[in-house]
C-alpha cells in the first residue's frame, strides 16, 4: 500500500500487503501462548518478517527502475541504483534477518529444535524401563507381558 504523498515510501499501515513470511510468523504466533513478557520479543520476530517480505516489493520496484534507466544515457544514476538495489535486495535482507528470525523464534520456542524434546523411553524389562518405572514415568510395556 503506497502513501498519498507520492514518496514512495510505504505507509505504516502494512497489514493489508503481508507476504508470506509475515503471514507465516503471524500463524505461528498466534498458535503460541506467549505470556505478557514475551510480546516485545514477538514484536520484534514480526518485524523481521516483515522486512524480509518487503524486501521482495523492493526489488520489483528496482526492477522497473533499472527498465526505465536503461533507456536512458545516465551512468551516474544507473551506478547508484545497482548500488542501492544490492544493498537492499530480497538476498540481501533475507542474509541480515533470515538468523535473527529463525533466532527469535527459538526464543519464543516456536520452532521444532527450540521445543523440549521427551525423553526416549525406555523397554520395561530394560534397567532404564526399571529405574524409570519406579520413579513413576512412563516405559514402553511389552505387549505379551502381564501387567
């Protein structure tokens, strides 16, 4: 969505233009019950994502700029932009952001490596199925054995 003041800029309302990073981070958040202390840390995660989506708006628009400037005699213009357009382009984001999401979303322990895993359990005739079964957690029963 473009502001009226023909800066090219976005507006501040984005929640209408959202890609599919964003739309991803926003799903996994709301599928978390995240307590109050952990909503800047949300924030930010979103935040990335999206960035890393806009940065996919950008560079079509630097592709229709560098359309137009091609027909143009504008080396200086042209060396500019291929400048700007490397520093901001969708890889470039994606490079800067693409850890720091992945690591925000470990902190929030909204990816699979970030979750607790359960212990392996254990054969009850096994010595770890017996100390695990007296200490009253669950071992893998042998289904021909009597209960």
């Amino acid at each position: 969505m473009r502001s009226s003041h023909g800066s090219g800029r976005e507006s501040s309302d984005s929640r209408h233009d959202h890609g599919p990073v964003t739309v991803a981070t926003e799903a996994t958040l709301a599928a978390l019950a995240l307590p109050p202390s952990d909503r800047a840390q949300a924030a930010l995660v979103l935040a990335y994502a999206r960035e890393i989506d806009a940065a996919d708006r950008r560079m079509a628009m630097f592709e229709r700029l560098f359309e137009k400037i091609s027909r143009y005699d504008e080396p200086d213009a042209y060396e500019a932009l291929t400048a700007a357009r490397g520093m901001l382009s969708a890889r470039s984001t994606l490079d800067r952001l693409g850890a720091r999401l992945q690591t925000g979303l470990d902190a929030l322990r909204a990816t699979p490596r970030a979750r607790p895993m359960p212990p392996p359990r254990a054969p009850m005739g096994s010595p770890l199925g017996k100390l695990r079964l007296a200490a009253g957690t669950e071992v893998d029963r042998d289904p021909g054995a009597p209960e």
